[in-house]
C-alpha cells in the first residue's frame, strides 16, 4: 500500500498503475529512476520527472518516433527538421538547430547510452518499457548537452519467463505498422529478447501545382515512411553479478517531407515543390552495448559500454516551392552525406552506509563525424556535381575575382569533426534526520573538439574553387576547441508525512560549443564565424509532491532558469550580385535569457476503472540581447524563446470496464494544448506559430483470459495544421506536422 501511495505521488505514475491491468502489479517504490542512477521511489525524487509507460507506448500508433512524447508532455516540445532530426526543448531551453553536429539541449539516452547527435533522436521505437523524462539541468550525472533536462529511452529486458506480443495496425495514408517481440529463458541463467517493428505510410502532406508554368514534383514530396529497427538482448544472470548484451538496427527508407514556402497562398497541409529535389533517402542506425553490474565489497560496481553509429543519404527541395517567385533560377535543392561513430565507457561504483547512498563514477567517450552538404540548381549530375541551372547564393560566394566567368550552379562543403569528452562525478542521497534527506551531487567534464573542412563553389565549366565571401580567403581551415566545465546540483527534500514532500534544489548544466557544419563562406569560419560557444543553465526549483486521499494525487514546482549565452540560430541577409537577397542562417550566441514558471500535474481516480490525468506548464521566457548579432541587437533583445508557449497543457483518459467474464471495454483519450510561440528568436510574426490542441484516442475491445485486443484509433481528432521547425532561405519556409490520421488495431499477448 505504502508503494502504491508513494507512486501516486507523481501524477506521472498514472501510466504505469492505471493503463492495464497488468501495469497495476508493477512495484514503483522499486523504479530506476535515472536522475539518481539507483533504485528510488519516484515520489522520493527531489526534481520534477515524467514516466511515460504501459499502454501509453505500447500503443502501435502512439509512439513512432522521438518527437511523438512531447504530446504526453506538459512543458516539452520539439522541433523537428530535416525529417528526422529532433530537437527537444524542456520549460524553454534548447537550441532550435538543424545541424547534426551537436544535440540538444536535453541529452537523450538510449538504455543508458549517450546518443551525441540530434540525428539519432529519430529513428523508429519500438519494445520500450518506459520513457523517463527529467526537467531542469542535469549536471551531475548527465554532464554535457544537459542544460534543459534529459530523456531516457529503455527498451524492455530479457524476461524469465516466456512471453512476448504481436501487433499490427492499418490507417490512413495507407500506414502499415507492425511489431512483435518474443523473450524467455534460453539456458540456465540466460535469458533472450528479440523484437522488432515495421512502419511504411504513403505522403501526409499533399504535394500541389501552385503555378502551372512549372513542373509539379512526385506526391512523395510530402514525405514517405518505410522504416523497420531490429532489437535483440541477452542477459545472462550469475547472481550477483549480471552481464546484459544489447544490439539494435534502424533503416529509414522513405523520402524525406519538404518545407511549405511562406510565400505560397496553399489550403492546410499542402505544399508545393518542383520534382529536381526529391530525394530517397538511406539511412541505417546502429548500435553494441554491453552492461554489467556486480558487488566489489559491501559496494555495487556497473560498467556500461557501448558503440553507436549511422550513416545517412537524404535530402529536400531546399526553397520549398515549385519555383519561388516565378525565377526558374532560384530554385534550390540540398543533400546530406553523413558518417558517424561514437564509443562510450561509464563506469560507476555506488553503495549505502549509514547516512544514506553515494555515487562516484567516471566516464570516457570519443566521436568521429564526416558531413558532405551539397546545394544545387535542378538536375544534379552526381559524378560531375554540376546543377543545370544557377544557383542563386553560389556567386555571392565567389569573391571579388571569380575563378570562372562561367555560371556557378553547386556549392558543397565538407566537414570532419571529433570529439573527446572524459568526465568524473558523484553523487550522494544523505539522511540529515529521520525526515530531512540532502541531495549533493557534481561533475568535471573535459571536452576536445577539433573541426576541419572546406566550402567550394562549382561552375558550369567543370571550375572548383573555394568559397571567398568578401575576399576574406578561400573557405578551408581546421581549428581546436579545448572545454573544461564543472556542474552539479544540490536539493533538500522533507517528508513532513507518509504521504507529502517538500524539496528545494539548485542544479546547473551546459550544453557544449562546436563548429557550424554547413555552409563555410570563407578562411574565417573555423576562427569565428563558424564557431558558437557553450551556453550554460542554471536553476533553482521548489517543489511539493502529495496524495491528499487516495484516489487524488498532486504535483508542483516553481522553477527559475538563469540562461548564459543561449545557442540560437541567427538569420543574416545576404545580399546578391545584381541586387536582392537570400538568408543565411548558422548557429551562434545569445547574450542571456531567463525562463521561469509553474508546473502542475494531478492524477485522479473518479472510481475503479476511471482515472483521469492532467498537466500544465505556465512559463515566461525572455531574451535579453545588448551585444549586435547579425547586424541587429534589438532584433532579438525582449523576444521570448523559440518553442516556448507559455501555456502548455495536457489530458488523458482511461477507462477500463469488465463487460462480462470473457470481454473488457478500454478506452483511452489523450489531448495536448499549446499556445503560440516564435519558430526562431527573432520573434516576427511570420515566423510565430499559432496556438493548437492535438487529440488522440483509442477504443479497443479486449479477451483478457487470451491477452487479444482490438480495436480502432485515431490521431489529431482536430486535423490542426502547424509547424514543427521554421529555416529562412528565400522567404521562410516550414515543416509541417501530420494531419489527422485514424485506422484499426490488432495485439496479441502471450
């Protein structure tokens, strides 16, 4: 009962007690929580932390890939470029960046890996056992690229027992998904998991003719999935030590959605792009680890290795229409060619004695990126890499004395980058009285970043020559960036009851600096223009978790968030020979921001097979900028945070109802609400997304003695169109979020 009341603490624990009835066997006060690295009752946790779990994930058209939690998430919200390259943004903090180079803000976790760049955010889920969310700097056990939280994917272990499922759904836009997963003993003191998931849909976003004077481009324009991830896992368990193996492979093999020109006067969820620029793509991801854990004395040492990596072959129609503003000649397409491989060691000693738990731990990491970004006019001819028309920013680049008087049509850049991170940490739960616990925790972190590269233009007549904007010297260079950073966090928690806490904490974090790894104008970028800086967080919160009765529970936090040198993507016009412009757009520094607000959740259980859960986010972020940056300061200075609504809601429903001794109805209904926020810092209006409200449901109809269900689904009930991530190029173009989509659903348990 104790662990019930506990669990129900944090209204996030409605996903794992309330979605089935299985769930409600789960043992809560025995959840790994991973701010704290150990077993720890969630509701003990001196921070705000989400669990999404159960069906809540299980769900076949729930959860497809990373972005899809932020619509469980009061106070989270993604930006999503590129197709597949996520960037989570947690109470307003995070960079809003499509470069792959670094990740976000919030570091993401797979199984307790690292995963280094936003590319890997993206790939297919699927066999999760829960998602863990933490709020705020992580600057103790997560170290770098933590500034705004920390999301935890894990990925269900080997079972003792023999069991598994098989699912298969069909909706709109003709989505295939299926998944299954099977796990069981395989020896004695070995046990085996195998799952895996397959997802193919045709384009959400119609591709249309806006202007008949040129060519309509193919309907997979508006995006094509064709994915499947392969999971197995082996756990051998030779009390009291255990070894658990890990390998998964990702493939994405769909056509990667283009961007809606702002220009273009379109009805909801169309775009209208040219067929030189749609691409298939090829992506495949990648990984090992190994995890091990075993007593050293009266202590617990674990060891976690792992190697992560991707290759990856896309690209769009860059300008986002047919032909922008009836000139053939800016038409613009773009390519990805991207290699990546990362190792990581962690190493962790951790035990209790008689004040409490403490941690000390020590991590080392090496990544190797290779990057080729080509942008080009038309037909690009793939061994002489020449366009059939030019390509409007190519002269701008070509300096004051071009190497060719021929037309430049292709510009491509290149980019090598690794990274060497080593870190040492620790962290200890302290029991100052029977009610009173201190939470001290901090970490070094030593970071190498060397970055090499070059920028070259390619005219019709077979002339390469580096990019020379402004005469400044040819667009080759390399350059060194040496970081050491200490963070941490400290936070009193007191239970005044069996069933209310109060804590107040302290915590920074960092996310770290690096090269942009685009476009490289000229002998400048690897010295400054190329270069942005770590931003750091830090934040105070105080917090109440309660269970006033038994069937309501309660959740809390005013928070305050101190943002220095806050990582932005800065728009700068560029101006074209012959007169008009185009914009660039690369990474760099704010001056400061602050963020600050309320968060709330409750969980309510009306009566048995009712449960009712609700979140809200209230939250104020702004900008203060006093140094010029792209050539206006006051541009950006009282703006508020990209991704930031200041209103952030969300709603769930579940209801499950025995009808007679074979049949059980289970209803569930979902909702988030978020209000308009600005898609960049610069806070113009055509660049603000509006307010919007997705809802989703499902009905299924289940054997409860034969572990079948069916049933029917639907997503975004409303059919709201909105953007997920906004790039200036020629005018301003953005991606666009699904439309609504429905179908049938089957599972089997076993």
């Amino acid at each position: 009962m104790y662990a019930q009341r506990l669990c129900a603490i944090t209204a996030s624990c409605f996903y794992i007690l309330a979605l089935s009835p299985a769930a409600a066997e789960e043992t809560p006060d025995q959840i790994v929580v991973t701010a704290t690295k150990y077993e720890s009752a969630l509701a003990e946790v001196p921070r705000s932390v989400d669990i999404l779990a159960g069906a809540t994930i299980d769900a076949v058209n729930a959860m497809a890939s990373g972005e899809d939690i932020v619509g469980r998430l009061a106070g989270v919200q993604a930006a999503v470029a590129n197709g597949n390259q996520i960037a989570f943004q947690i109470r307003g903090i995070g960079a809003v960046d499509h470069q792959a180079l670094t990740p976000g803000a919030a570091a993401v976790y797979l199984d307790g890996v690292f995963l280094a760049t936003n590319v890997q955010t993206g790939p297919l889920l699927y066999d999760l056992e829960r998602v863990e969310v933490l709020k705020g700097p992580q600057g103790s056990l997560y170290g770098r690229n933590a500034s705004s939280g920390a999301i935890h994917f894990l990925s269900a272990r080997p079972s003792e027992e023999a069991s598994g499922y098989l699912g298969w759904s069909y909706g709109r836009f003709d989505r295939v998904d299926a998944s299954g997963a099977l796990s069981g003993p395989i020896a004695q003191n070995l046990n085996g998991r195998i799952a895996g998931r397959y997802l193919a849909q045709d384009p959400v976003i119609n591709n249309v003719t806006a202007d008949p004077s040129f060519p309509t481009g193919p309907k997979e324009a508006g995006g094509k999935r064709d994915e499947f991830g392969l999971r197995g896992a082996l756990e051998w368990d030779g009390a009291p030590a255990t070894i658990l193996l890990r390998v998964h492979y990702e493939e994405d093999n769909g056509v990667n959605p283009a961007p809606l020109n702002s220009a273009l006067s379109l009805e909801d969820h169309q775009i209208s792009v040219g067929p030189d620029g749609v691409q298939d793509t090829d992506n495949e991801f990648y990984g090992v680890s190994v995890e091990a854990e075993g007593p050293l004395g009266d202590w617990t040492l674990f060891s976690l290795t792992a190697i992560e990596g991707y290759n990856q072959q896309y690209g769009f129609d860059f300008d986002g229409s047919q032909a922008p503003f009836g000139v053939a000649s800016l038409n613009a397409n773009l390519s990805y060619d991207r290699d990546f491989l990362q190792w990581s060691e962690e190493l962790r000693l951790s035990g209790d004695w008689s004040l409490g738990h403490s941690l000390i731990g020590a991590m080392a990491a090496g990544e190797d990126f290779e990057q080729r970004y080509t942008i080009w006019c038309g037909e690009l001819d793939p061994q002489t890499l020449l366009g059939t028309c030019r390509y409007v920013g190519a002269p701008g680049r070509v300096g004051p004395t071009p190497a060719s008087p021929g037309v430049a049509t292709t510009l491509v850049t290149d980019i090598e980058q690794t990274r060497v991170t080593a870190a040492i940490f620790t962290y200890h739960d302290l029991a100052l009285t029977e009610r009173l616990t201190l939470s001290l925790g901090g970490r070094f972190t030593h970071e190498t970043i060397k970055g090499e590269g070059s920028g070259r233009h390619i005219f019709d007549d077979g002339v390469i020559a580096f990019n020379n904007r402004d005469g400044a010297g040819p667009a080759i260079g390399a350059n060194r960036i040496k970081e050491n950073r200490f963070t941490g966090d400290v936070a009193l928690r007191y239970r005044f009851s069996d069933w209310a806490m109060v804590y107040a904490s302290f915590s920074s974090g960092y996310k770290s600096g690096g090269f942009n790894g685009e476009v490289q104008n000229n002998a400048t970028h690897f010295q400054d223009e190329g270069l942005f800086s770590a931003e750091t967080v830090n934040a105070f919160e105080l917090g109440y978790k309660g269970t006033p009765t038994d069937n309501v529970s309660f959740e809390g936090a005013f928070f305050y968030q101190d943002y220095n040198a806050p990582q932005a993507r800065i728009f700068v016009n560029f101006p074209l020979p012959g007169g008009g412009s185009i914009v660039s757009n690369s990474l760099a520094n704010l001056d400061e921001a602050r963020a600050y607000g309320f968060e709330g959740k409750a969980r309510w259980t009306v009566f048995e097979g009712l449960t009712i859960d609700a979140a809200v986010t209230a939250l104020e972020t702004k900008i203060d900028q006093t140094t010029d940056i792209g050539g206006n300061a006051g541009q950006f200075d009282g703006n508020p945070l990209p991704f930031a609504s200041e209103v952030s809601s969300t709603f769930a429903a579940h209801y499950y109802r025995p009808l007679n001794d074979v049949l059980a109805l289970d209803w569930r209904f979902a909702g988030k609400y978020q209000s308009a926020f600005f898609l960049d810092a610069e806070g113009l209006a055509e660049r603000r997304q509006g307010g919007y409200t997705l809802l989703d449901a499902e009905a299924m109809i289940v054997l409860p003695q034969s572990g079948f269900r069916a049933g029917v689904w639907a997503n975004n009930l409303l059919n709201e169109q909105y953007a997920v991530s906004g790039f200036g190029f020629i005018g301003y173009n953005v991606f666009l979020g699904p439309p609504r989509q429905y179908g049938v659903r089957l599972r089997k348990d076993f």
